[in-house]
DNA sequence: TTTAGATTTAGAATCATTCTAAATCTAAGT
DNA sequence: ACTTAGATTTAGAATGATTCTAAATCTAAA
C-alpha cells in the first residue's frame, strides 16, 4: 500500500503534477533544488526551468506558498490555509505553527498600515529543540 | 542645523559608521545596493565587500536589522525596538508597523514551536494605497 | 617599533532565480 | 487524421544578490 494519495485532476501537466507531487509528500519544505532533484526522480527528464515555471504556476494557482526569509532559498509550503512559522536562527529549521490570530490585531495591523490586507503571519525566530542544547 | 544626529561612539570603524549613518538617515529600507551607493557619497573609497562585511558585523552587533520577503534584495532597518511590517504584494513597499501583541499569543507561539523565542513578528502583505486606487 | 589581529579592498566565485529561443505538446476546428 | 495557435518544456545563458579570497592596510598592544 501506497500512502501517497493520487492528486485529484486539476488539469495539470505531467511535470507540474510531479512537482506538486513532490512538494506535499515532503516531510519539511524543500527548496526548488531539492525539489528538482526529487522530480527528476519521478520523471527523468525534466528541466531545472521546468520546476522554476511549475512553482510559480503552482503559487499563482494557489496549490503552493513560498516561505523565504533571509537566509539562502526559498522554501516550499504544501498547506494552503493560513498559518504561521517558527525558524530557528541557528540551524534553519523550519516548522509550521497554527496561531489564532484574534480578529482584533488583523483589523488593528491592516488599519494602521492601510494597506488592502491579503494575508498576515507571524514569524517566530529563536533555537529549535535540538540547538537549544 | 543638521537634521542628522551624531552617532554615539560604538567603537566603529570609519566605514561602519559611515553604513550605519547612511540606514539612520535614510527615509525607508534600503537595500545593500542603496546603501552602498550613498555610502560612496560620504566615503568615497568604500568596497562593496566593505558594505556588506559592515552590514553583518552591524546586524550582529544587534544596531540594525535584515528584512527579506521572497521578493529579491534584502533591505536594512535601523529601528533597534520589535516592530511589525507591511509589504505591498505588488510594488514590494515596506512599512514599519508597531503592533502589541498580546503575550498570550507570544507565549502560545513559543509553546507550540516549542522553541527559544528570539524575535517574533507579524507580517502583513496586501496592497498599499497607491497600489490599491 | 614590532607584531598580531582585525579590517578593507577589488575582483572572482557562488548561488538562486529568471530569461531566451528553439523544440515539443495539446486542444480546437477542419 | 491534419493544421494551426497557443501553451509548455527544454538547455543553457544571463542576471542579481551575496560571499569568498588573497593581498594590502590599519590599529592597538607589547
């Protein structure tokens, strides 16, 4: 048995669907060269542009978010609902955080700011479990 | 009389004061690239390895910050206290927001990553009212 | 004044990402 | 099935940001 579960049709091409294949079976977020190097495995010929072009698709589709923050590339997200991230500043570890965001400190941050709010986060920087030994 | 306020003595070198002067001074964020340029202004021989090596050095030393969002260079901050920003999802504008947020959230965040909380900030993207008509 | 360490410099190198142009695929209409 | 137009893919070049390297210079302490 298999526990990768088919990806419902959404029209795509083969190579999107591998990359997007790819992106949710992964245990963390991977960078577009990770990425690549796992689609070729899937499918052996495709190009390096090719999964530059499927992540953009697939972020403009609303299938994918790219995480980045200063340090290196890009990372991938497979979760589409709005949520939150933890990095630690020693290692990069990247993990996904569910915070309730009262609906108070949205509307205060879109107010102050008075930019037509699209989305929010919270970020959490500091040292994961393993480098805050 | 000047606008621009004498630096404190940090013990910096000329070329990292004259970094740290150019992010003081300056209106908004600027990138690296920026800072270089206005930083050849007030010390014409400055390396652009210079620029960079400061800009670490003066992160490290905790008298400024990086910013970066997926969208190509990161941008300087001399704002020394936590604050929020808000970016425009579509000219990349950056503003600095001060958000309170609630210590329920901060030690909730921390819970749940399970990390050493460092920093946290929210982020805000969305349009910016030029953007936005 | 010597010396060791830190800093600066110019330019090369690296890394992530985007662009380009040609080849290939796909779907729609015949 | 055949044509055509548009979208997609490909390989590799190009770009842009950032870091590295090695030599020169500065600084502070002995």
């Amino acid at each position: 048995m298999n526990t990768k579960e088919k990806i419902e049709d959404l029209g795509l091409t083969k190579q999107r669907e591998v990359v997007l294949r790819v992106i949710r079976d992964a245990e963390q977020h991977l960078t577009a060269n990770e990425i690549f190097e796992q689609s070729k495995q899937l499918l052996p010929g495709i190009s390096f542009a090719t999964v530059y072009n499927s992540l953009r698709y697939l972020k403009e589709a609303g299938h994918i978010a790219e995480i980045s923050f200063g340090n290196g590339a890009s990372r991938f997200d497979s979760m589409t609902s709005r949520h939150d991230h933890a990095i630690c500043t020693k290692c990069g570890k990247l993990v996904d955080m569910e915070i309730d965001l009262p609906e108070e400190i949205v509307a205060f941050a879109a107010e102050f700011s008075k930019f037509k709010l699209e989305s929010i986060e919270l970020t959490l920087r500091g040292l994961c479990p393993e480098c805050n030994k």
